[in-house]
C-alpha cells in the first residue's frame, strides 16, 4: 500500500494543539447508501448546474471582462468571484473522488479565466477590476476583496490536494504577495469586513510551510475588534466583529456567517500556535453558541435583520434566518474543535447540523437551494426573496439566487464529505461519522481497512468489518450519540469489553484480526424534543426527532381539512414509523394530535374571561424528516407544534 500524503480541506498533521489528525484525502471512500447517493447527485446534477448558474449569472462573464476577452456590464455583487472559487474547491474534491472529463473541462475553462483576469502585479477581483479600478483596496468594510481571495485560496488547495494541481495555487500566491505588500507590509492596519481569509491563510500555511502565510493569518485576526468598520446598512461595528477583539469576546453576535467565519479561522491558528486566550474565547463562544443561541436543527442566526444571530433565546421559529452558509461554517469550526478535543459534543453538533440545517438547503434533485431555513412557513409564504422563486403554494426551492453564497458551498461540503468521517492518532481510529464507507488509514505505520456499513440515518446499525490490521494492538473509537438513549456494542457476534469514555466515544483496544466484526446497534426510537422554558417562541410546544434527524409536519400529508396553524400533538400518544416517498424513500412518523376548531373570531386579543372555549377533535399527523420539506411545492411547514 502506498503512503497518501494528499489531504482533505483541513491538513493538520504537524498542528501544535489536535488530539486527533485528519486523513488523507482517498483514505476514506463514501461507496453506497444515503450519502452516496447525495453525492451521486451532487456530481451529475449539481456541479454541471452550478457551471450553467455560474455562466447565466454572469460570474464567468465578470472574469472575462476583467481578463479583456469579454465585453459587457459587470453582473452581481462584488464578492461574485467566491461563487466560482467555491465552484472550483468543489470540482477539485470531487474530481479528487472520481475522475470525471466533463467536469474536468469546466474547471480548466474557470481556471483559465482565472488566471487570465489576474493583473501582472497579482490583484484579482473582477468587480473592481471591471467596475471601479481606481477604488481598489479603498473600502476593505464592504469591498470583500480579501473574502474573495481566502476563498481563491480554498479553491487552490483544493486542487493542490486532491489533483496535484498548481495552476491556482500560482495564482493565489502572488495575489497573497500582493496583499501583503499592500495591505501590510505598507504600514496599513484594516482587515476585511468579512472573514474568510483567515482560514484561507492557515491552510495554504499548512500546504506550503511558508510561516509568513499564517502571520498573515494573525494579523488580520488582531486588527479586528477595535470599532473601526461602520457595519452594513447600519448595523454598526457589530455586524462584522468589530466591536471587541476575539481574545475578549464572550458571545456570538452580528452577521451569522462572518461570525463563524471568523471563529473558524481563529481556530485554525489555535491549532497551529497554541495560544490559549484564543482557545478560551472559542470555548466562550461555542458555549454561548450552543446554550443560547441555537436552533434544534444546528440552524444559526434568529434574524433576517442583518442576517444576524439574536440575543438569548431569541429563536423564532418563522422568522428564523438559518442560512445554509452559516450551517456550513458551523460544521468547518466544530470539525477543528473535535481535532483539537476528541470531544463527541462537537462531532454531535455537526451531525445535528449536516443532517437537518444543511441537508434542508438543496432540493432531492440537486439543482435547487435554500439560503434560509426557517423551522416555521405559513401557506404561500416563501423564505427569502430571491430572483428566480416563482409564486403561490406551488414554489420549489429556487435553481439559483442573486446573492448565491449557499448553492456551490453546500457542493463542496458535500464533494468533500469523506474528509469529515474518521480520523487517526497514534492510539487507533476514530469514527465520527456514521455512512457505508471504506478506510483505508495507517495506524503505528502499518496499514488498517475498515468496511463499514449502515442504513444510517434511517437504521442504526452499524458493521464494521477490519480487512487489514497490523498485529500489534490500536483502538477502535466509535461515537456514541447524545442522542442515543440505548446501544448495544458486539464483537464477532458475542460480548465485548469496551471503555465508554468521557469523551462520549466507545473505544475497543485489541489485538484485531483480519474479519473481525463490530457491530454497534443505536436505537432509533422517535422522540418528543422540549424547548428551554425561556425560549419565548417555543413555549408549550414540542418537536419530534428519530436518530440524528429532526422532524417536520408538512401540509401535504397531513388530512385535507387540517390546517397546520390549528393543530397539537398529544404527547402521550404512541410513534408510530410508516415508510413514506417525500419524494425520496424515507421513515415518517404518524402522531396522535387534536385539530382545534377555530372558534376564536378576528380579534387577535380578548380579555381572558371571554376566551371562548376550543374544540379540539382527534386527528392522526404525519411528520415527515425536515430536510426533506419543501420537495412536493412549498405549502404549509412547522417542526414545533403545541402540545396536549
Ligand atoms: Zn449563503
């Protein structure tokens, strides 16, 4: 077997602070199930759609009018090159996955334009290339010449990584030279109003061993905090973490995505320098993060007022914002969090989030996206304006947005899914998470095969099968789920001896043999969730949940003269699983609940003693997984429901 030395999007190797090491980049292999064929779909459907999306909104245009082989109106907002860098980062893993000619083309044709719209002194952004020339570097608030650039860098790793390809990694190291010349090494002090580049730094520090790129990485962190940036449309210093320096936060605010961002990256140069006022803030912020600020669906950021997380407990269920990028970039902080911990709260967390706040964002065809995912829709009323949505009850999911930051970052988490499965130390393997895949992983310098399969997340069982093993012992680490409330643990078919650690993972340390068999069994039992009493919005009312996944109740299955706004569940009544196509073959959940008549009137308010009586009758609900909402025409959606 040969030693793989390509890794994923997050090399950490020779971090000064990771308890556990990411694998390379084909050691693991997504072969069938549930996430194969997500990224089946995501290959055929989605990364050619996204090439189509990208050209008709005219983000292949921009280049080819910065590169002078192009004529026209520059078209978008002025962070329009990341759509395409996250295109790329995306094609790169999965051509990294599967070769695949076709796609291969489309790349080197967005290469190309990259590198021919880059100036011979390394500025690349097309917008001020195009529109503004002379105004370059003169509004770093709002200009996201940097954010573009850590998302050039992505995309550059990337191919770096999975396809042994320079061509972008030429590119961003001048652009990153040229940014150091400019924006640092002339005496200048301003960082970018969104983060991005930060962990862009760290990484292509990690690729190239060159120490002055995570310097870079440090200076743009500590330049931010101290009330500079004015904040977009009003919002203040706030908005884009400038309103106290990371090493002093203590809680998540502002717009969602730079937030986590930011935390993202200031993580990354934790792993890489050790400084523990970093970490703690981090701890701080995950705390507050988690304990607060929170949707059931690992969904962030309560408003759609500056795109921004909300006070404490402020979780509105309708009105929630939940973009998709700030999902994603929750799963890119609690992936860093778990290398440097080992601590199943992290790896949980993701899960949550992957499975529910992220998966709701593309539609089961692959060539539609959310940006936001509320946990609540009201008939006709769609989530977010966006170009192309279409009106009434028969809405879907829109094929692309004016503002499509979501779309090609949901097709690189899921191209590079593999990355965030397992990872290895020098006491064994660690699985996170669970799917039909193969490791192929060294261990003590001598070759380990896994074989693990699981209809996971509609099934927990899980087999692990070992293939190849040296002989003298390591450990298996396997995660327990929070939410698992009984499992059962086998070795080859009879009892084990096994240590549940604190860490939350089941760690069996043996001699192994070729065809040993693990089989760990985690009991799927749907379940009514309760919201924080303080949580204002959620009062009385439950959610469902089986496994990893959270439930919703749509209108389309539920009876005809039942409205969803009028409904409760009888939280004593049985679960019962049904197989159900939603469109996709999935487990749903029927529910004893009570329609109650609507016997109110038009006043809104009544004094408490004329409060008419309600009726309620019995009526059977169905809940159907929530990510799987909005695939039938977007009608009526609500995952809280009060309760009886
Ligand atoms: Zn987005």
């Amino acid at each position: 077997m040969s030693v793989q030395t390509n890794f994923g999007p997050v090399d950490n190797q020779k971090s000064k602070e990771s308890l556990l090491r990411t694998l390379p980049y084909s050691s693991v292999q997504i072969t069938d199930g549930f996430w194969a064929s997500y990224q089946l779909i995501n290959r055929v459907a989605s990364l050619l759609h996204g090439f189509s999306m990208l050209e008709k909104a005219g983000n292949l245009k921009n280049l080819r009018i910065a590169a002078g082989i192009g004529t026209g109106e520059f078209a978008g907002y002025r962070f329009a090159d990341s759509d395409v860098y996250k295109w790329l980062e995306a094609v790169a893993w999965e051509l990294g996955r599967v070769p695949d000619g076709e796609l291969a083309a489309m790349g080197d044709q967005a290469i190309a334009l990259v590198e021919q719209a880059q100036e011979a002194n390394g500025y690349l952004n097309s917008y001020y290339q195009v529109v503004k020339p002379d105004e370059r570097w003169t509004d770093l608030d709002h200009g996201h010449e940097l954010y573009c650039a850590g998302h050039l860098i992505q995309a550059a790793v990337a191919y770096k990584r999975a396809l042994d390809d320079e061509r972008l990694l030429d590119v961003s190291l001048k652009f990153v030279a040229h940014i150091d010349d400019v924006l640092v090494r002339s005496g200048r002090e301003e960082t970018c109003g969104h983060p991005e580049i930060e962990m862009g730094l760290v990484e292509l520090y990690r690729l190239t061993g060159d120490e002055r790129h995570l310097e870079l990485a440090q200076i743009f962190i500590d330049r931010r905090g101290y009330n500079k940036m004015r904040g977009h449309a009003g919002y203040g210093a706030v908005y884009q973490q400038d309103h106290v320096p990371v090493r002093e936060a203590v809680e998540v605010a502002g717009h969602a995505v730079r937030q986590l961002y930011l935390t993202t990256g200031v993580t990354d140069l934790y792993m890489e320098r050790g400084e523990k006022a970093l970490i703690q803030a981090m701890d701080r912020l995950w705390a507050d993060m988690t304990q607060h600020k929170l949707y059931v669906t690992g969904g962030l950021g309560s408003r759609f007022d500056g795109e921004a997380f909300g006070g404490s407990y402020e979780l509105p269920s309708d009105t929630g914002y939940c973009e998709t990028c700030a999902a994603i970039a929750s799963l890119m902080w609690n992936w860093r969090l778990l290398l440097i911990t080992g601590d199943r709260r992290y790896a949980d967390l993701f899960e949550r989030t992957l499975f529910n706040a992220v998966l709701s964002s593309p539609g089961v065809e692959g060539k539609s996206y959310l940006y936001v995912n509320p946990l609540h829709v009201r008939s006709g009323r769609y989530v977010r304006a966006s170009a192309n949505t279409g009106t009434g009850e028969a809405r879907l999911r829109p094929a692309w947005h004016n503002c499509a930051c979501c779309p090609p970052n949901v097709m690189r988490l899921l191209s590079s899914l593999s990355h965030y499965m397992a990872t290895a130390n020098e006491s064994g393997v660690q699985i996170h998470q669970y799917a039909t895949a193969q490791f192929d992983v060294v261990v003590q310098g001598e070759p380990v095969q896994i074989a693990m399969e699981s209809e996971y997340p509609w099934q927990g069982q899980i087999t692990l099968t070992v293939n190849a093993t040296p002989s003298s012992s390591w450990a298996l680490s396997l995660r327990l789920p929070a939410w698992c409330r009984r499992h059962d643990l086998r070795l080859n078919g009879g009892t084990i001896d096994y240590q549940p650690g604190d860490n939350g993972y089941l760690t069996i340390e043996r001699s192994w043999q070729v065809d040993d068999v693990v089989r760990l069994d985690l009991h799927m039992e749907p379940l009514f969730v309760a919201p924080h009493p303080r949580i204002d919005a959620l009062r009385g009312c439950v959610s469902l949940q089986r496994g990893p996944l959270v439930y919703c109740f749509e209108s389309h299955d539920q009876p005809d003269d039942v409205d969803l706004l009028d409904v409760a569940v009888v939280t004593s009544g049985a679960l019962t699983e049904t197989a159900v196509s939603v469109p996709n073959d999935s487990v749903a959940i029927q529910v004893t609940g009570q329609m109650l008549s609507p016997t109110w009137g038009e006043a809104l308010y009544l004094p408490l003693d004329e409060r008419p009586q309600t009726e309620a009758r019995p009526v059977q609900l169905n809940a159907i997984p929530y990510f799987l909402w909005g695939n039938r025409g977007m009608k009526s959606m609500r995952i809280w429901v009060p309760s009886k």
